[in-house]
C-alpha cells in the first residue's frame, strides 16, 4: 500500500513539473519572441547607418552622437543590474547551482534593453545567451508565483534556458541538450520531460511568429565521398587550434578590460569606438553576423580576404563581448565557423563550400564550447539538414580532442570563473574538490537536516544519492542510512572537512 502511495505522489510529482514546464515555455517564449524582434530591429538601424554614411557624410556624426548614447544606455543597465551583463549563461550556471540569487522581474527589464541598445550600437553580439537567461528568469518567476520549492525552482530554471535556446534559433532539441551538458549536468527524467515540454511549447511561439524557415538556409548540398572524409577530420583539427585560439584571446581581452580603471558608464565606449571604426571600413562584421554566413555561400571572397574576416570578426566580438554588455557570443562563435569553413574548402574544393561551412560552425562551437552533442543537434536544426550526421561526429569529436588535448578550459567554464571571482565566491572550478561521503549505520548524521550540521567553511551539499536516485538537497532536506552525499569544497577548506567526517 505504501509502495502504491509513494508511486501515485511519484506521478502526481511528474505531472506538475510537466504542467510547470508548460507555462515556463509559454512565458519564456513570449519573452525570447519579444527581444528577437527587437534584436530584429536593431540589425535594420545598422543597415540604415551602413547605407547612408557612404553616401552623406553628415551621417558619420549622427553615428558617433548615436554609439555614445547607446554606449551609455547598455552602459547604465549594467550599473542598474549588473547580473544582467554578458551572455547570461554563467549567471544561470551559478543560479542553478546555488552560488547566487538573481531577482527574476530586474533581469529580464535591464537584459532585455541592456541587450537591445548594445545591439542598436551595431557591436557584435548574439541573441542566444541572453535569451537563455531571459527563459530561466521566467522560470524562477514561475517558481515563485506558482510557490514551488528550491528543488523544483531549479527544474524551472533549467526549463526556462532551454525554452530561451529554442525560441532564439528554432531549436527546442539543442535547447534541452544545452540545458543538461552545460547548466543542470546532471540528467533525470523529470528534467528531460519538463525541459522538452517547455522548449517544444517556446518554439511552437517562435514559429507561429517567425515561420518555419530555417535559420540558416542552404541549397541543396553536394554528397560527401569517402575520400573526403580524412580532410574532415584534418579540418575538426584545425577547428580544435581555432577554438584554442579564441578561448586564450578571450581571457586577454578580459583581463586587459578588467585592468582598465574606467567608470563602468565608459568601458561600454570602447567597444563603441571599435563599432565606429567598422561601421566606416569593414561593416561586414557589424552585428551578431547572421546575414554574413549567407554571404559566404552565395558570394566569392579570396582567401587573404577570408583571413582578414576571420580576425576582423574575433576581435570585433571580443571586444563587444568583454566590454561588458548585456549581449551573448554564441552566434558570433557560429559566425567565425563559418568564415573558417569557407576558407578551409579554398584548399579542399570549393565544390564543398555548404559541407564545410556547416560543419565549421558545429566544429568550432565544439572547440570553443565543448559540448559537441549540443552543437551536433543546433547545426541539424537550424540549417534542416539531417542527413550529415557522420561528417558532423567526425569534424565535432577532432575538435573536442584536439582542444582538449591543448588544455584550455571551455569558455563558459571560464566565464563562470570569472564572475565568482568578481564575487568572492571561492567555489571557482580551478579550486574547487569534491567529495563523496556515505552514510554509515554509526553515523551522526542519520535523522538530521542539512542545514542543522556543521559542514564548514566553503563546504555544501551538491547532489544526494538515495536508492539509485539523484536529489537534489535543499536545507531541510533529512539525510538516511546509505545516502551518498556529493560534496563540494575549497582546497583551503578540505583538510577540516576530512578530519571532520571522512576519517572518522
């Protein structure tokens, strides 16, 4: 009778976290259409300025008066929210995991218009990070209008990024990939079923508004012969080296922001001097770069001048990016794939020119990212080409290794870093060690609460395991016999918490 009782609350659990996952999706998605429209409008105000300062150049001032009030503007949402800056995701990353608490209603205002006015200034900047961390504050909005407790608020977050994913690229799959390989790493049932519902709900939204097109469209693709397919991999290497590349420039171009001793108001203004100067000389690289992946399928460059692109774009996207702005480097990573992919079939056969910008842009965000299913599932459905999955394992697996193997830590990784040790939270990565402990039949810790024991400085609870099952604790969690707990400590920390309870 109890085995039948604890399996219809089981049931019940499921059914509301599924029902719950629905109206994150609704939600999340009238927000992420929202700000896509307004990223929408943002590209045409470049297209204006990039149409008339060639013609008049009375516009070149219009322009610089322009760049410094929306350098200003992006500027002052930062000041106002500062967990509204950057892409989001690692604010979403350290939410999920409990080293912050961010309030939902701020972040979805100054991200929204933090996003908006830095994309109007024509910096090079994606829709897709902040969209994830729009989603997720519609689910912890929900949480907590809905009352939910803090296990099943972190379900809510989870489900909102994923939803915020699919409603920026039409990819509800690759929205729930991302959410578990890079936010909730770990996996459960519940979590698959709500994230899916929430994703699935946001992009029927996103397409209801956007249409069915795929994000990236390409003609019909020439078939791969076997012989290509050493080249794939010599080219999932050379994606490796790229995406090594651009994840040490990114941590200089951070640190040299950080060394600059500018009012938060003005660092913004750099970014903006670089936008100026783009927008006169190269504004090819304006903007997230969406139109340029067509223009590399439909239009011949050379290859001096592909080379030139690729850097121009880099660097373009990270200095917008490490300025500090409410703005995500996600489609930007895809942009500079393609670019590298349209330089690499210079050299192989331009006959495969779609192959190999497809599989760059998969390649790359592998080797910046490290989540090469995630970029697997993205590149099949925003390009609707299902029938290049072998290329694309080939191409995405030399790159993980080849980044891997050059010990780079991946870029979201290194950013949560870099925002908890803004904080002063010790819980880093680099100095962070884990723990399991079990819970002998001896144990004092049988029968009492989580937040009644002294665990020590810099030490939490990071996951129990209770008959093969994964928890995730909260403060009154009650700990059992056998329940294995996984610990998280700070080296500093660690030799307190092994004389305390592992060598006992």
């Amino acid at each position: 009778m109890n085995i039948l009782k604890k399996r219809r609350r089981e049931i019940f659990s499921e059914s509301s976290l599924l029902f719950d996952g629905i109206i994150v999706g609704i939600m999340a998605g009238i927000v992420g259409v929202i700000y896509r429209l307004m990223i929408g409008y943002s590209e045409k105000v470049i297209y204006f300025f990039e149409n008339n300062i060639g013609s008049n150049k009375i516009y070149i001032l219009y322009l610089i008066l322009f760049l410094l009030v929306m350098g200003f503007l992006s500027a002052y949402m930062v000041k106002k929210e500062p967990y509204s800056s950057g892409s989001g995701i690692p604010q979403v990353v350290a939410e999920v995991t409990g080293r912050i608490d961010t309030r939902p209603f701020r972040i979805l205002f100054y991200k929204m218009f933090g996003g908006f006015f830095a994309a109007l200034g024509g910096l090079s900047l994606g829709r897709e990070g902040p969209s994830i961390q729009l989603g997720a504050m519609s689910g912890k909005l929900v949480s907590k209008l809905l009352r939910r407790d803090s296990v099943k608020e972190n379900y809510l977050l989870t489900c909102g990024a994923s939803a915020g994913l699919s409603v920026a690229f039409n990819a509800p799959l690759a929205g729930v990939m991302f959410s578990i390989e890079e936010i909730h790493k770990n996996i459960s049932k519940k979590l698959v079923v709500s994230c899916f519902a929430s994703a699935v709900v946001a992009d029927v939204i996103s397409q209801y508004v956007f249409g069915f097109e795929a994000i990236f469209k390409f003609s019909n693709l020439a078939s791969i012969e076997l012989q290509t397919y050493i080249f794939i991999a010599i080219l999932g290497i050379f994606l490796g080296l790229c995406g090594t590349f651009y994840n040490l420039l990114m941590k200089f171009c951070l640190k040299i922001y950080n060394k600059i001793t500018l009012n938060i108001l003005l660092r913004p203004q750099i970014a903006m001097f670089c936008s100026l100067v783009m927008f006169i000389f190269f504004p090819i690289v304006l903007g997230s770069g969406h139109h340029l992946v067509e223009k590399l399928i439909y239009t011949t460059y050379g290859i001096l001048f592909l080379i030139v692109l690729y850097f121009l774009k880099t660097f373009f996207s990270l200095m917008s990016f490490s300025s500090g702005v409410a703005g995500g480097i996600f489609l930007p990573i895809l942009v500079q794939g393609a670019i590298l992919g349209a330089l690499f079939s210079k050299f192989v056969g331009t006959e495969y020119l779609s192959i190999f910008i497809i599989l760059s842009m998969a390649g790359y965000l592998t080797a910046v990212v490290r989540s090469p299913l995630t970029s697997i599932i993205l590149i099949f459905e925003m390009t609707q080409k299902l029938s290049y999955f072998l290329p694309l394992a080939i191409c995405c697996l030399a790159a993980y290794y080849t980044a891997n193997i050059l010990g780079t830590k991946p870029v979201y990784e290194y950013l949560l870093g870099n925002l908890l040790s803004k904080e002063h939270i010790k819980f880093d990565g680099e100095n962070e060690i884990e723990f399991e402990l079990t819970i002998e039949a001896d144990s004092a810790l049988i029968n009492r609460k989580i937040c009644e024991i002294d665990w020590g400085k810099n030490i939490f609870v990071a996951e129990i395991e209770r008959n093969a099952k994964h928890i995730l604790p909260k403060g009154d969690t009650l700990l059992n016999q056998n329940d294995k707990l996984l610990i998280k400590a700070t080296k500093e920390s660690s030799d307190d918490f092994v004389n305390k309870f592992l060598e006992k």
